[in-house]
C-alpha cells in the first residue's frame, strides 16, 4: 500500500491535481500538460531558504505539493512570488510554525511531516484530494459517494468504467494515466459557465461547500476561469446577487475589514485580520483583485 501510496502522489502532483479542482491565478497561470514527474524532495528543500523572487526547481517543488495537499492554487512555474508567499503563510499557520512566509529547513520538516501522514489513496485515509477524485467523477455524471475511499465499490466500478471508456486500461485503481484523462475531461465538460449572466463581462461564483471564490471573464465571447482563492472564513446565504459599493476600508464590529466588496446588505468581501462576521473573509491579495472588478458584476453563491 506504501508504494500505491507513493505512486498517487507522484500521478497527483503530475496531472495537476488539487484540493478543489483546478485554479487559476490572473497573474500565474496554470498548466494540466505533464513535462516531468516533480516529487517533493527533501533533501534539497531542507538545505536552502528561499524567499520572494527566488526562481528553482525547488520553488516548483513547493508549489506541486502545496497545490495537491492544500489545494493552494498556484502556477507550478518555479518562481517564489507574492502568490506563493501567500500560499506559504496559510501553510505555515496551519502546521503550527512560524508564519514569516520564508520556506526555510523548518518550514520543510514540517510540510514533509504532513505528506508522509497525508494517505490519497488507502482506505484508511479521508482525505480532499482523495474526495476531489470522486466528486470530479460525479460532475461527470457518475453516481457514487464522496467519501473518500478511493477503494469503495461504487468507486472502483466508476474508476473501471471511466477507464473503458476512455481507452485506459480497466484496472479500478487510480493512476498517471487515469488521472490526467480524468484532469483534462474534468476541465472540458459542459459546465455552468454557458448559463452565466451578468451585467459586466466578470462573473463570481462562490462554492460555499469547497469554500472557493472563482473570477470568470468574457474573453472572446467565452467565460474563462481568471482566478480562484479561499474563502477564509464567513457565510453568505446561498443565492444570485451582483457586486455594489467598494471601498478601501470600513469597520463593523471593531473590525476593520479592508479592500470590501458589497454582496448583499452589509455582507461584503473584505481582508483582516479577524472575521467580522459580515460576509466572507479572503486575502488582502484577492481582496484587492475583486475590488478592481467591475460594479455590478454578478456573484452566485451555492
């Protein structure tokens, strides 16, 4: 089982897999054409330190592994930018170490602690990528449970079933090949976008369960996916609404939330510190990146 263990995720990191699907930055775009096989190595991670700007294999390192445990997002380029550092605070926090943004030997002990205790296959193990699989297998129109076990019955005849169909060899195990087909029908299906109004040529679409903001634009009478990024924390009652007032401050609850964008009432977007308790918390990066959107821009939530 270690070697299966082992095997998914090097097929992960290869086909582009992450937590919640695919994401795209607006600056940093993402690729699903396999090159190579990028693994996380250790050695090499504990032995430098890397900060903004730094441009090596080992940033790209960082960032497959940071998109297919943490679903972070990020364009797989090899360059430590503002995203990157970004993704590296969240990480940090949430492994309990100093949050600096640095990736230095600390930083690395503790994510390679996290992967080897991180199961993506074994049916022992629930995990979100694991889940992700399903769930891109269900969008597909297959019906099993998102439960996280890769090995489940209903998995395994929708894993053999995918596979026959798409010329693979029919084993019911998930690996390289599988889950690049998987990858690039996944990003191909007829989806939601289609059915996308709005008054401007933006859209956003908030799912409250993946706790993931997505920025669509109208780019050749076509919606494409321009930016994806976590929710942090806050609720908004699921329903259609369109972007109103922004501005660069204001404060509720002694708590100043920062670059806000209207959803509804005084539910808005914003960056903080803490959670207001009105609308939905995100990064001061992203934060500012919606501001920018155009007043009455659609936003769907669900």
């Amino acid at each position: 089982m270690k070697n299966t263990k082992h095997l998914l995720i090097v097929a992960s990191m290869a086909a582009g897999i992450t937590l919640a699907g695919e994401s795209v930055h607006a600056q940093q775009l993402t690729t699903t054409k396999i090159s190579k096989i990028t693994t996380y190595n250790y050695a090499e991670c504990s032995t430098v330190t890397i900060k903004l700007n730094n441009k090596s294999d080992i940033v790209k390192h960082i960032q497959v592994t940071l998109n297919l445990y943490f679903g972070s997002g990020l364009a797989e380029d090899g360059v430590y930018g503002n995203f990157t550092e970004d993704a590296v605070k969240s990480v940090q926090k949430k492994l309990g170490i100093n949050v600096d943004g640095i990736f230095g030997p600390k930083t690395a002990k503790a994510l390679l602690k996290y992967v080897n205790n991180t199961s993506i296959d074994d049916k022992n193990g629930f995990t979100p990528v694991s889940v992700n699989i399903q769930k891109q297998l269900i969008d597909l129109g297959y019906k099993i449970n998102a439960n996280g076990n890769l090995s489940s019955y209903d998995t395994m005849l929708a894993i053999r079933q995918f596979q026959k169909t798409n010329n693979l060899s029919v084993t019911g195990k998930v690996d390289i090949n599988l889950l690049n087909k998987l990858n690039k029908q996944y990003n191909i299906k007829p989806d939601e976008t289609e059915k996308f109004k709005s008054d401007t040529d933006y859209y956003i679409s908030v799912n409250s369960s993946d706790n993931l903001c997505r920025i669509y634009q109208k780019i050749s009478g076509k919606w494409k996916e321009i930016k994806c990024f976590d929710i942090l924390s806050g609720k908004v009652v699921t329903g259609d609404y369109v972007s109103g007032l922004r501005g660069e401050e204001i404060k509720f609850n002694i708590v100043s939330m920062k670059n806000f964008t209207q959803i509804d009432g005084l539910h808005v977007f914003y960056s903080s510190e803490k959670d207001s308790g009105f609308g939905l918390r995100i990064s001061d990066e992203s934060a500012k990146f919606l501001s920018n959107i155009p007043y009455k821009t659609a936003i769907k939530v669900f």
